[in-house]
C-alpha cells in the first residue's frame, strides 16, 4: 500500500459522517487537540479538559476573527505605505545583477516575484499547518519548488512521512532509513537532509535577525549559488527566496562549427549562434553534430531474417525469431533471439554436476549426466532440513518432518509438519497504532501492524476525506490546491484546498466583465474586482412620463432602500435592513416659461407644474359693469369659474351741482337724470323750497334765481327802514324806497308827507333831529314785525307756539342721542372694518 502523500486526492464533496468520525480532533487556527483526547480516555476529567479546551477555543477564534476584521480594513493602507519602503528594498537586492546587465531586470521576473510575496501580508502560507508564514518565524525553503514552510512543520512532516513509508513497507517498519517528500512538489530528501537548524536562504547564516531592510529572513550578504545550468559562475544577488536567474556575465561565444568568429553573448544565453556561412556553405548551418536521417528505409534485422521500412537513423535492430543454426558440436541448435556474429558455444559441452552436485563429469553433449546415487543433502525450504531422497532431477518436495512448534504469539504448541506454519485461533485484543481500532489478527506475536483501514475522516479544508490508512492524530492536511479566481478569471491564484473561503480574490487590472444590473447598455470603465459592481453612476436619461425631458439624476435602478419591518410592542427592535429596490423617477424640474392665470407675469416653472399658475395678485379684468376690476386673487376663467360680481353703487361723476350719488348699482353707460327734490331756503331765507334736482342742476343761471324764489315780498329792510318790496331775491336789496313817510319837527308842530327817498330836513331848528328820531322808531318797530312773521311761518301760526317750540327741543335731543348712539356704534364697527381690511392686504402680500 503507498503511503498517504503518494494517494491520489478524492473528490469534492461532504459525504455523512459515520459513527466513527463523533472523535474527530477539534482544531481551531491550526491547534489540534486530538492527542490529549486520546491519551486521556477517562471519564469526568477528560469532559472538563475538553470544556476548558472548547471555551479557551472559542476566546482564540473570537479573537482571531476580531483581528482579521480590523487589519482587513488597513491591509491595502499598509501596502500602499510599503510600496516605497519595498522598492527601496528590491533595488538593493537587484542592484549587484542590473549593473552587470545594464539595467535590464527581465531575468528578474521570476524572483522579483518570490521576493515580492515576502512583503504581503497573507501571500505566503505554509502548506503543512495553513497558516500564513510571518517575517518573524523561522522558515524552511524547498530547493526544487522554492516553497517556504514553518520549520516545525517541516520537521513533523519529515518525521511522519518516514514512519508512514516504512509502517507500509517493511515488515519490521522502522528499521530502514526511507526519504521524505516535499508537501507541494513531492521532490524527496534523505533522512539526513531533515532540517534542525533555521538558516538563511543561501545557507550561510544561522537564525538570521530580522532586519526591516533586507528581504525577510535574509542574510544580507551575497547568494554565490552556483548556477544552473552550470557554467562555473555563481549569483551577484543578495540572499533571496526563489531561484536564481539566468546568468548576467558577458562571454565570447563561438558557433558549434567553429568557423564563425566568437561573439559577446551572455552566459545564460550561451546557445549556438545558427548562423548561415553564406561565405563557403551555401546551405549549411551552424551544428556541432549532424541532426538523425529524417528519410525511411527498407532495412533487415540482425540476423537478416526479416525487412522492414524503418527510420534511417536507426539501422540496427532485431527481430523476435529464435537463431536455430546449428551449434558447433553439430548436435544442438543456437536458442538465442536474432542476433549477429557467430553463435555461442554448446552449453552442454563444458564440464557438468550431477543434480545433487556431488560428482562432476566430462562427456559428450549428446548425453546426460548420471544421477550419483548418493543422499540429495540438498536444504529443503524450512531452512532447518536437507532433503533425504537420492540424487534426482528437479526440486525437492516439501519438509515433511514432525516437529513440535509454537505458535506465533507464543501461547500454544503442537506437532505438526515442519514446512507448515503453526497459527493458532485467538484474536489480538490490543488497538492498533490508530488508537481506534484492534488488531483482532490471528495469533499475533505483538507487533500489531499499522491499521489497514481507510481513514475517511474530513479535512481541515471540509471538501476531502483523508485517503490515508487510519493513523493516529490529527490528519495532513490537504494536500489539493485549488485556484482562487478573480471575478473575470483572468488572474489565478493558486492556494492550497480550505484556503479559498478566507482568501480574497486576486487583484486583477483587466476591466470588469459585469453586465450592467440596470438599464444603461454598458456599465462605467473600472477594473475586475470581488463582490458586487459599485453603483451605477451614469445618468439615467430615461424620458419622463408627461413630457419630452429626460430623466437628469443618477441611475436609481438598484439603491439601497431600509426595509419596513414590521415588531410587535414586545419585540426587540432589530438592526435596519436594507434591500435594493429601483426608484421611480423624480418629477421633471426642467424650468419652463409659463404665464400665470391673468397674465400677469412669466415665471419659469418645473415641467412637472407646468401650466398657468396665481401669481396672487388682484385679477385686475374688466368685471361687467365696465367701471371697476375683478379684485380676486389672480384665477383661471372658465364656464364655471367667473369674475366676482359688481356690488359697488354707481360711483360715475354727477352733472355740476348734484349732490345725490346715482341710486343704480354700478351699471354701464349714462346715469339717469336725478329726480330727487332738494331742500333749499329762498333767497330771502324764510320759505323752504322743494325743487328737483335735474330741474335746478341743468338750468341756467337765470331760471336757478327763480327756482329759488318763493315768490314773496322780500321781507328785508332797506336802509331807509322800510320793507323791500321787490319778490323774493338774491344779493341785495335796491335802495330805491319809494313809499311816502310824514315827517314832524321835534316839537310835533308841523307835519309833513314826503317820498323817502326825497325828503327834505325841515329848516326849524328841531327838524333833523327830530327825523332821526322818527326814522329810528319806525325802523324798529318793522325788525319787530318781520321777526314775528319768520316765527309764525316756521310754527305753522300762533297757536302751536308752545306745541312748536316743545318738539323743537325734542328733535333737538333726538338728534343729539341718535349722534352718540351712532358715534359708539359706526366707531367700533369702522375699526372692525379697517383691522380686516389690513389684515387682507397684508395676507395676499
């Protein structure tokens, strides 16, 4: 049976575990606890062990969960902060082989990028335990694949491999010194190449310090490997993982030929220089040996029995016929398959042995060596007997001696015949090396062989079962490895089988092959990367339903919207899920030009609003009545939504005069004449005249005096101290009196009638006075008379002189209450009015 590393991995997949996986070894970043487990199979205290193993398993995941989590977010900081330090690096390591070169680093590709997987943090993992190997642990590198591995690993493989080799192989396993595999490219080292020590890559430094600038785990000092191929040069590099590139050194070179003159080449590309010799060969080129006959030939065998088409470059061959010439004795044929040159002597004449090999004898080929007669002697297969038969032809038979022997474990014995092996029937009880199942093998002496069983537990990568026989311990791990791929799969990074769940995808520079989630054709130029494509970013430009705009805003066809959930009064609240849902689009905010209902003003509006709008300013149309304007908030007319009514009195100007406002409602046109009466005193101011308004405004002045007129003696009294007697006037009287007057001297003596406006003063010395004194009399006694008549016409005579004079100081204060009844009302409700007047204004601003 191969050994477990030279088994062929099994498939993918998670088969049921059977019953005797339940002690499968807890492991947990790369701690295996399946030892104590079972080297410790009692009772209570292998059950608290494990619990405080479990807790103390669960606190070291927590952590280790904790710190991925934190150094996640700074890995690609820290690597950006390292390019310059890492450079810096590179160059010094390089700089030995790019000055030979001139600068050119292609030889380099391969190592720079080994030396490059040392600075990142994560890109190096021992393939042993899966762990990533750090700058600080010391490492072991493989010199076929240049593969780094934690040198305790390295030493428990080498270790395990051995005892597996040779648990399989020898009978007595241990005993014989097996080599040990490399865990990635299977190339196998002695024993003796075991690693104890920690050294640097080129070997000549020991447990070398861990400078932070030179390449980890580095000397510092300069490779001197010898090359290969071999060309007696070794490496300029400075101590370095990986291989060592092609050699940088300048040499003369010459063709295979030789007839061409040497050239300076590079000693890594040391090659035949192929060149045509157009000088003397035509159509040579450069060879240091002539290539094989391409051509087919009809060639014979060896021994010319046969021909055949066969390669022209390889004549010699032989066929599978017996030679059959006649041996030099004459009595036997040659029995060798074709063959050239002369046939072999007869065997059977040279000196032979009876069958026993006592007796030797010389005789003819043609007849047989007589049997001796002695005793055979010959040792039988036991290894203990000689055969007891005579001399005879052939093999001996078997031992069939009686003898008395023990069985193998050593608990019973019997007799029986020596070539037979004594094996009794009791089963061995004791566990295998596994330390999971008996050996329950036949009469056992002890030395249990190595479990034959399959092991079939589950790997630390959970894809593959174990293919090795059933060991004890924890199991390899596996050793498939599976190729981590960018979302594109251009990039590949190969990592071994379990790794891939916890490495991140390789970066990759190819742009991303996404189809785009949303409904724009292609999505935003930007590189490969692992999970989902960022949001889109272009701008939607999808036409909006109602108008001929499209859609401004970014792509909202897949955005991250909080979920409602639904709790109940006694649920804890949970954390705020988000779903991606497309977002309708927004409404059109294209500004357009619109008038409002009046047209009073454009204002640009969103295309969503568009259509006329109040500006909130008075309509300002022409209401029906032609005089005054709709004073509605500005509006919309239609069938159903017209301008107010007029309900304002008729405000056109009056004819000159008019006093009356118009009593129609605000109408179109000419006002109707005015047919109220006016109130007015005659000119003398005694009579109360009743006259119409239309009759009074449109006459002329001469037709106003006599309308009013009463059409009474003007009641005035002349200077002369008599009544005018002239009709109701206006202005002034005319002081033309022509009534007659007597006149007396002051002593009464004489007497005389006179015209008043010719009287003479009397030439007695008491004539004028005398006049004055009568004239004063009289004009007295006529102010008294036209006061009384003034009385008896606003009294209506002199009966109701009291009845008149009581109503009189009644519509006095009538008035007089009705005056402050309608000043404590009107004064308040104008107020009212007023406020609600401002306060209308002031809300329609």
């Amino acid at each position: 049976m191969e050994p477990a590393w030279r088994q062929p991995g099994r498939g993918r997949g998670r088969s049921q575990e059977g019953a005797g996986e339940r002690s499968r070894p807890l492991s947990t970043g790369g701690v295996i606890f399946n030892e104590f487990l079972v080297s410790n199979p009692t009772g209570v205290s292998v059950q608290s062990k494990f619990e405080e193993i479990r807790k103390s398993n669960q606190a070291a995941a927590q952590r280790l969960v904790e710190s991925r989590a934190s150094s996640s977010s700074s890995e690609e900081e820290e690597d950006d902060d390292d390019d310059g330090e890492r450079g810096k690096i590179l160059a010094s390591t390089f700089t030995c082989y790019t000055n030979q070169t001139g600068g050119d680093a292609t030889g380099l590709v391969r190592t720079g990028q080994y030396v490059s997987d040392l600075f990142q943090s994560g890109a190096l993992t021992c393939l042993i335990c899966i762990a990533s190997v750090k700058r600080m642990q010391p490492v072991w590198s493989c010199s076929s694949c240049f593969s780094l591995f934690h040198l305790p690993c390295i030493q428990k493989w080498a270790r395990d491999s051995a005892f597996l080799v040779s648990s399989v192989t020898d009978e007595d396993f241990g005993q014989k010194q097996h080599p040990w595999p490399c865990p990635k490219c299977r190339a196998e080292y002695p024993p003796s190449a075991t690693p104890n020590r920690y050294m640097c890559y080129c070997g000549k430094l020991q447990d070398p310090p861990a400078d932070p600038w030179l390449v980890p785990h580095s000397c510092g000092s300069v490779c001197q490997k010898e090359l290969k191929p071999t060309c007696g040069h070794t490496c300029l590099l400075l101590c370095h993982p990986g291989p060592c590139p092609p050699c940088p050194k300048m040499v003369s070179v010459s063709c295979m030929c030789g007839k061409a003159k040497p050239l300076p080449r590079r000693c890594s590309n040391k090659v035949s220089m192929n060149m045509d010799l157009l000088a003397t060969l035509t159509d040579a080129v450069c060879l240091s040996e002539c290539p094989p006959c391409p051509r087919v030939s009809v060639q014979r065998c060896v021994c010319g029995r046969e021909e055949v088409e066969r390669p022209c470059a390889e004549p010699r061959w032989t066929c599978q016929q017996v030679c059959g010439s006649a041996l030099t004795c004459g009595n036997h044929t040659c029995e060798v398959i074709c063959h050239d040159g002369e046939c072999p002597p007869c065997p059977r004449s040279v000196s032979r042995s009876c069958p026993c090999g006592k007796t030797k004898s010389s005789l003819p080929c043609t007849e047989e060596v007589l049997l001796c007669g002695d005793t055979c002697d010959r040792r039988l297969s036991c290894g203990k007997h000689t055969c007891s038969m005579r001399c005879h032809r052939g093999s001996c038979e078997t031992c069939r001696q009686e003898v008395e022997k023990e069985c193998r474990c050593g608990k019973y014995r019997k007799l029986m015949s020596c070539h037979k092996e004594y094996l009794c029937d009791s089963k061995c009880p004791k566990t295998r090396s596994c330390q999971r199942h008996q050996c329950r093998r036949k009469c056992c002496p002890g030395n249990c062989p190595p479990c034959d069983q399959s092991c079939g537990r589950t790997l630390g990568c959970r894809n593959h079962k174990c293919p090795s026989v059933c060991h004890q311990g924890s199991c390899y791990p596996c050793p498939e490895s599976v190729d981590v791929r960018c979302s594109c799969s251009s990039t590949v990074l190969s990592v071994p089988c379990g790794r891939e769940r916890s490495t991140k995808p390789p970066r990759c520079k190819e742009p991303c092959r996404c189809p785009p989630s949303c409904h724009h054709p292609t999505r935003e130029p930007h590189r490969c990367h692992p999970g989902p494509c960022p949001p889109c970013r272009q701008p939607c430009l999808l036409p909006l339903p109602g108008c001929s705009h499209t859609c401004p805003q970014l792509c909202h066809d897949l955005v991250l919207v909080r979920s409602q959930q639904v709790t109940g009064p006694w649920e804890q609240p949970s954390e705020p899920a988000f779903v991606k849902k497309a977002l309708p689009c927004p409404p059109c905010e294209v500004p357009i030009a619109t008038a409002c209902f009046g047209e009073h003003e454009v204002s640009p509006l969103p295309c969503h609003r568009q259509g006329q709008f109040s500006c909130k300013r008075p309509c300002g149309r022409p209401l029906t009545c032609g005089n005054h304007t709709c004073s509605r908030e500005c509006h919309l007319v239609t069938n159903g939504n017209q301008c107010e009514v007029c309900e304002e009195g008729c405000s056109k100007p009056r004819p000159p005069g008019c006093p009356h406002p118009c009593p129609l409602p605000c109408h179109r046109g000419n006002c109707p004449p005015c047919s109220q009466m006016i109130r007015q005193r005659c000119h003398c101011k005694i009579s109360i005249l009743y006259v119409e308004c239309m009759k009074l405004t449109s006459a002329d002045e001469q037709t106003k005096v006599a309308l009013s007129s009463c059409s009474n003696q003007c009641p005035k009294e002349l200077k002369c101290g008599h009544r005018c007697k002239q009709m109701c006037h206006p202005g002034e009287c005319e002081e033309k009196c022509q009534q007659k007057v007597k006149l007396r001297c002051l002593c009464k003596r004489i007497k005389k009638v006179h015209t008043h406006t010719h009287t003479h003063t009397h030439t007695h010395t008491h004539t004028v006075p005398h006049e004055l004194l009568t004239k004063s009399n009289t004009s007295i006694h006529v102010q008294q008379e036209l006061e009384a008549f003034e009385k008896r016409q606003q009294r209506g005579g002199r009966r109701n002189k009291r009845r008149g004079r009581k109503e009189e100081v009644d519509d006095e204060r009538g008035r007089g209450r009705w005056m402050k009844c309608a000043a404590l009302v009107l004064v308040p409700l104008g107020g009212a009015l007023l406020s609600a007047a401002a306060y209308y204004i002031l809300s329609t601003l």
